[in-house]
C-alpha cells in the first residue's frame, strides 16, 4: 500500500474494506521466499563465467568445466521452477483478490443510499467495478514481482563490487539518473485520469443507447446519435493516444538504461582488463551482474503506466466505498407488522442541485395517518413527489426533517431490509431478470415456486404462458426481455411481489401497461386483499381508485384529503379499456 498516494490509500483503508486482502501476508511472504532463492540463484550465471574465464579455460581443466555445467544447469532448472511457482502465487492472489473485492463492491452498491447512488450512472459504476483489474495486476502482475525484485539490486551491486571495483559506479550513477528520470513521468497519471473520464462519457452514452435502442430506431435517430458518439469517441482517442505516448516515453526509458549499462560497463572494464587491473572473466561477470542489478529498475520504468493505473485505479473503486450505506450499525430489526403508518411533520427535499443551490423541498410539514388494512388512493400531477412520496414509505429516502413511523417504529431505526420483508413496492416498470419465468416469479427461490404460480393464475399468467414453447421455463431477461409485452411483465412483478405477503403493498401505477381483461383480474386479486394488506395505490384508473378507502391528492408540498369518487363511473368504459401494451 505505500506506493499509493496517501489520499488513495485513505479510501481504502477508511472503509476497513481492505479486510478482503487478509489473505495478502501470506501469499506475499510465499512470493518473497521465492524471490530471495531466485536471485540467489541468479548469482550462478556470473560466478560461473568469473570461473571459466579465468581459472577453467586458462588451465584447461574439463573435469571442473563438467560440473559447473551440471551446477549451473541445475541452478537454472531450479530458478525457472520458482519463477513459474511465483507466478502461480501471484495468480492466485490476484484471483483471490478480484474475487473478494468484487462481492465487497457489489455489497457496497447494493446497500449504498439510494439518493447517493443515483448521482452516478450505470456505466460509471460498471467502469469502477472494471478498476478492480487494475489493482489486481499491481499485486499479482509482473509489477509485484519487479518491485520484489528491486532490493536484491544491493546483492547484485555488492557482488560486483567485490569482483571489480570501482566499476560498480557505472551503474549506480545510472540508477539514480534513471529514478530522477522517472519523477517527469508524471504526466502519464493525469493523461490516464482524463482518458478516464473521457471513457466514462463514452460508456455512459453507449448504455443510454443501447437502453433505449427502440426509441432510437423508432424517432430515427440513429445518425443524430452516431454523431454524438463520434464526437465522444474523438475525446476519447485523444486521451488514449496521448496515454500511449506517455507509455512509449517509459519503454524507452527502460531500454535505454538497459543498454547503457551494458555498454558503460563494457567500456570502461575493457579499460580496467587493458590496465590489467581486471581479468576478462570479471569484465563478463561485472556485464552481467550490472545487468541483474539494473533489470528490476526497467521492468518498474517500463510498467510505470500499469502502476499509475494501479493509482488510477484504485481511486476509483474507493468511490464506490464512498457511497453512504443505507444500513448503519444499531438500527433494530422491525418485527411483524399490522401496516400502520404514520407521517408528523415529515418534511422532504433531496439537497443541493448540481450548481450547489438548495432544492425545494418535495414535501414541507407533511402530516398523514393510514390505518393497518386500509386502503388509500393517491393522485396528482405529473412529477408532484407521488414515488418519492411511497419511497418515503418503503424508506428508500429518508425524511430531511419530521417523523415517519410504521406501526410505530421510526424508519430511520429500522434495517432497511426489514422493512422491506414487509413493504412492497410494485414500480411502474415491471423488471425481469435474466433466467426462467418462473425463477423471475420467485426470485430463484425454488421453495416459493408453488405460491409464485398460484398468484400468476390469479393474474392471467397462465393464459399468456400456454402460448409460450417452454411455458414457465421460458427464458427471459436481457435481450429476450423486450420480446415480452410490458403489461405481461408487469404482472410478473406484481406477482413477484406478492409471494413474499407483504403487510404495506406499494402500488405505482404498475397497471399502466396492462390490458382491459387483464386490470380486471388484478383489481379482484386486490380486492381479496383489501383489509388484509395496508394498500397506497399510485394511479389514475377509476376502477382502481374506487377500491379505495380514502384519496389524497399531492398539491405542491402537501396532501390533501378528499372524495374522487363522483362523476367517475360514467368514465371507467373509456379509461379501463385498452390492449396489453408491449
């Protein structure tokens, strides 16, 4: 960790999320154990043309040749096994890793406040979640075992200073040239940063696409957003090319040390051998311990571009362990529920804009009681706080000032995931998964398949399922998910919802896609569970409001109570009727 920034090191360590790389000790302590025995072993090579040269050949003894070979030939087997069980260590680790620090991430975006979460889109996250590659490569990667490496420089040095002198000069003094030539690489950190968020735009646009891939064909507006994306793409090869060039610089940079040790060291022990002051076995033997020394500090300058995305990147995953969690400690479990709930003086507004102004609030000194098993209508105008209004029930969103209370307990001392076991929110969208139908009905919870099926005939699923190859164990989700009508998936996550029995049932105009016959079969299934279940019905349907015990109309910042219910009836033929949309 302390070849990050002190600010990227924070976040991960400020989060107590690096309890995922306990396993790092031991597997760096294996890794380091293997390093020392290979550059031990790497001291066969030279030594062995220190002999040869000067001892071996001058005397022509081939006895002592043969078992220099057998040594020298065993030394290089058994450096090649180590390095090939560093690698496998490494790889180990790095899979270790990713797949520790994935399931945390993935925790943490899951339990992450809602309002929080928001602020980000898809592809920035999915983009975060990539670092992670990043930082496995730093501790598994080739840079690991550089960097590991990068000590034994001293053995190597210390050798050839015993064998030839003051010729070690050579390469110290490159060394410390090519370390003060590393700090102006600089410029490849904020290159990588803005290629960054050069590829967060360009992703962003690519999923709002390919989202919306039917209104795009629909409006032909295909060119219109290939031109976009041209532009975007044009931002983003820039950044990329001049990542490139930063990266080339650091290659270059690598091999130019490489070559001037061998050809520093050349030069000036030729001058020593002519001087008589070194033989030729210590010229080859100080050649290539100059280059064992020196080999650790090009394979760091060479990856300089894998460390700052190393950098880069680990930044980026300690945002998402920025997000607050939604679960803090000490909140208490909420028990069974009646279904109660009770609004005082609940104000709600979702902060600062973007600008930094302070936003209006949604709702100010809201005040509302519904009883267990009631059955309550909610209208309004378009964008008037209706779902930010159930989100507050669900406690999805928080109050900014006030209480909200589910028979009697205050939302904000609840986990939220029990209070969710008890409240339902069945969204206007309804959301498959991919896998079966009926895995989409119990959320892949085999022991529910029997309930799951009995809503779904109570829907009309079973009608729309016979015309299906596969019935039930049809696949749907991602691509195959269009091929479904959206009012057919929103009885499947109305009946999704249900299996579960929730006490408070969240209703946001998840009808509006479904047909005439089918909203006929959903209001009965409602009507089975009026008084049973405390039901807020987000809708605009007569039929639907006329299920409702009260009926309370978002005006501004407030609610207000009052009757609905006259003049309807002469409405519901021309409003209820309609076809499944798709």
């Amino acid at each position: 960790m302390g070849f990050f920034n002190r600010k990227a090191k924070e976040q991960l360590e400020s989060h107590q999320h690096m309890g995922a790389v306990a396993f790092m000790p031991g597997g760096l302590f294996d890794m380091a154990v293997a390093t020392v025995f290979i550059n031990i072993l790497g001291l066969a090579l030279p030594l062995a043309m220190l002999q040869i040269f000067d001892k071996v050949i001058p005397e022509k003894d081939s006895a002592t040749l043969f078992w220099m070979v057998i040594g020298f030939g065993s030394a290089i087997i058994l450096e090649s096994l180590l390095r090939v069980g560093r690698s496998y260590i490494g790889g180990w680790m790095g899979a270790r890793f990713e797949h520790l620090m994935s399931c945390k991430a993935l925790e943490r975006l899951t339990g992450a406040n809602i309002t929080d979460f928001d602020k980000r889109g898809t592809g920035a996250y999915l983009e975060r979640l990539n670092a992670l590659a990043g930082i496995r490569d730093f501790y598994a990667g080739p840079f690991a075992g550089a960097l590991l490496d990068i000590p034994f420089a001293v053995l190597f040095l210390g050798v050839m200073y015993y064998i030839a002198g003051t010729l070690v000069l050579v390469p110290i003094v490159l060394i410390f040239l090519f370390s003060a030539a590393v700090l102006t690489l600089g410029r490849l950190g904020r290159a990588m940063k803005e290629r960054m968020l050069a590829d967060d735009r360009r992703f962003g646009f690519i999923i709002d696409i390919l989202g919306g891939i039917h209104t795009v064909k629909g409006l032909g507006m295909e060119e219109q957003m290939l031109r976009r994306y041209e532009r975007l793409q044009e931002g983003s090869a820039n950044a990329d090319f001049s990542v490139t060039r930063q990266k080339g610089s650091a290659l270059t940079l690598g091999a130019i040390l490489s070559g001037l040790a061998v050809f520093g060291v050349s030069g000036f022990g030729a001058l020593q051998v002519i001087d008589g002051t070194l033989t030729v076995g210590g010229l080859l033997a100080s050649i290539v311990l100059a280059g064992l020394a020196v080999h650790p500090l090009e394979n760091v300058v060479g990856l300089w571009a894998q460390f700052q995305d190393a950098k880069l990147s680990q930044e980026r995953l300690g945002e998402i362990f920025d997000l607050p969690i939604e679960k803090p400690t000490g909140l208490i479990d909420l028990p069974t529920i009646q279904g109660a709930i009770d609004f005082q003086g609940l104000t709600f507004s979702f902060g600062k804009g973007k600008d930094g102004e302070d936003l209006a609030p949604v709702f100010k000194n809201l005040n509302l009681s519904i009883e267990a098993g009631q059955t309550i209508g909610v209208v309004g105008s378009s964008a008037s706080g209706k779902t930010t209004l159930l989100f507050l029930m669900q406690g999805l969103l928080t109050p900014t000032a006030g209480t909200a209370r589910v028979d009697g307990y205050d939302i904000r001392e609840c986990d939220p995931a029990s209070i969710r076991r008890h409240v339902a929110y069945l969204p206007q969208e309804g959301v498959v998964f991919k896998g079966t139908l009926l895995e989409n009905l119990t959320m892949f919870r085999d022991e529910q398949a029997n309930e799951a099926l009995d809503i779904a005939k109570l829907l009309g699923m079973d009608n729309i399922v016979a015309n299906l190859p596969l019935g039930y164990d049809t696949p749907i989700g991602e691509g195959a998910e269009d091929k479904l009508p959206r009012g057919t998936r929103q009885r499947i996550a109305i009946a999704r919802a249900l299996v579960d029995k929730p006490r408070i049932l969240l209703f946001d105009e998840a009808n509006s896609f479904i047909d005439g016959a089918g909203d006929a079969m959903l209001r009965d299934l409602l009507v089975r569970l009026k008084g049973r279940v405390t039901l807020i019905m987000v809708t605009q349907r007569p039929s639907m409001l006329r299920l409702a015990d009260r009926i309370v109309e978002i005006r501004g910042d407030d609610l207000f109570e009052h009757d609905l219910h006259k003049g309807q009836q002469g409405q519901d033929q021309g409003q209820d009727q309609g076809q499944e949309t798709s």
